[in-house]
C-alpha cells in the first residue's frame, strides 16, 4: 500500500506539544522506578503481600506489562493459587493451551483441601454456630475453654494442629478471609507459649491486610509487637534483624495501603 493510501492519523507526524508530554510521561515514569522500593520491601514480606504491590506498579505504569506479568507467574508458583497462575498465563501467552501439569496440580490441591476440611469437620461445625463463638470469645482461660469444647462439641485438641495446616492452604490458595477465621479460632484456644499461637498470629495479621481488614490488622500489629516485647532478648538474638525488618516491613505495608 502506497503512503498517499495511509489514513491521515498515521501520516500525521505528532505535533511538539505531544512530544514534550511523551518526554515528560517517560521521565516522570523512570524517576518513580528509581525511587521505587518494591524490591527492597520484598524481600522481607510474605509472597501474597507482594501481590498488592505488583497491582499498584501495573496502575501506575511504571514498569512493562509483560515483565510484570511474569513476575505474578513466578511468585504464583511456588502458591497453590492455581486458577489465578492459568489466568496470569493465558495472559501471556493467549495462544499456548494449559500445559497438563497445572491442570494436574489443580486437580490434587482440590483433593488435599477436602481432605483437609475432613480432619476438621467438629471445629467448623463449631464456627458455624454463634452462640457458641460468643461463648469461646468470653473465656479468658484456655484450658477452660478446652474442657468446655471437648465436653459438648467432639472437640479434641490435635484437631488444632491440623486446623493451623488448613488455615495455612486456605492461605496459600488465596482464601484469605477463609484462612483469618481459621486462625482467629486457633488464638482463641491456644496459650501464647503454643507452638503454633505466634505463626497464628503472623498468618492473621497479614490476611487481614490482603482483605483490607485494616482495624483488626493495627489490632495484630500491636499484639506482635507486644508478644515480640515479652519475650527475653536473647531469643530474639539470632534473629532479632530479620524479626524487626520484617515487622518494619508489614508495618509499612499497612500504613501505604491503608
């Protein structure tokens, strides 16, 4: 096609207005990736809390789209948010079909979900009841709350291990709001010197964040910062940097996104 054919649009050359707007967008753009803190805060925080991080880069423009894209892809896969990684995919490469191995993956996740669910049907039969998490939420005493639990609801202390694990793959699948209430109950009846109370807590608290909860998630801020505080400085020694940049980085996290 000869250029006298071309539509006026693309004959038109873009008039100097338009090239100072595109040099300034472009340089407007590079300063806000230099000054961009996403890499630096990453590190710290829980793959999921990177998520919101990426969403509000695409926003912004700032990086390419694809580079992002793969970013999302790769953070997806070490999570069993599968559905989202064969979006993110097709996103990328429109024409490739869904290679078998994530179909498969996806397949065995539902699986091990139910299963999980099984393990703890008593517990969510108890979640589902009102009055009864009122109650729990009025007991002060965990071993009161134990007994009171065990008399009259099948419950048995083991089924918190594996309600910790399915708070967790709830978690992991991006069921955030599912994977709070999961460990809000395992707050209630475990004593802080639990095992799994602090990993509880860490897990609450960033899934408060990814629903926007952010009244409960100062509320857990400051329940880890207190729990952090009790304990003696020399448990604290190996890994006090890493503790501290970490809370210092969920810290940020909430305040930017609130």
């Amino acid at each position: 096609m000869s250029g006298a054919n071309l539509p006026k649009a693309i004959l038109a050359s873009p008039s100097q207005e338009e090239r100072i707007d595109d040099t300034c967008v472009a340089a407007l753009k590079s300063d806000m990736a230099k000054f961009d803190l996403t890499s630096k805060m990453g590190q710290y925080l829980d793959r999921h809390l990177v998520f919101p991080l990426l969403e509000f880069l695409s926003a912004k423009g700032i990086y390419n789209e694809t580079e992002l894209l793969k970013a999302k892809l790769d953070i997806l896969s070490k999570t069993n948010m599968i559905d989202y990684a064969i979006d993110i995919r097709k996103q990328l490469y429109p024409d490739e079909e869904v290679p078998e191995d994530l179909k498969q993956r996806r397949i065995h996740i539902v699986a091990q979900l139910q299963e999980l669910q099984q393990e703890v049907e008593p517990i969510l039969q108890i979640m589902g009841d009102d009055e009864v998490m009122k109650n729990m939420e009025n007991m002060r005493d965990s071993k009161t709350l134990i007994n009171f639990l065990s008399k009259d609801y099948k419950f048995e202390i083991e089924m918190i291990d594996s309600l910790h694990k399915l708070a967790k793959y709830r978690y992991e699948c991006g069921n955030y709001s599912v994977s709070t209430s999961y460990l809000y109950f395992c707050m209630l009846v475990l004593p802080p010197n639990d095992k799994n109370y602090l990993s509880s807590l860490w897990g609450k608290f960033a899934s408060e964040i990814l629903v926007q909860n952010w009244d409960s998630a100062l509320e857990d801020l400051n329940k880890l910062r207190e729990y952090i505080d009790s304990k003696p400085k020399s448990i604290w020694r190996k890994q006090s940097t890493a503790t501290t940049a970490e809370n210092l980085a969920y810290s940020l996290v909430t305040i930017c996104l609130f």
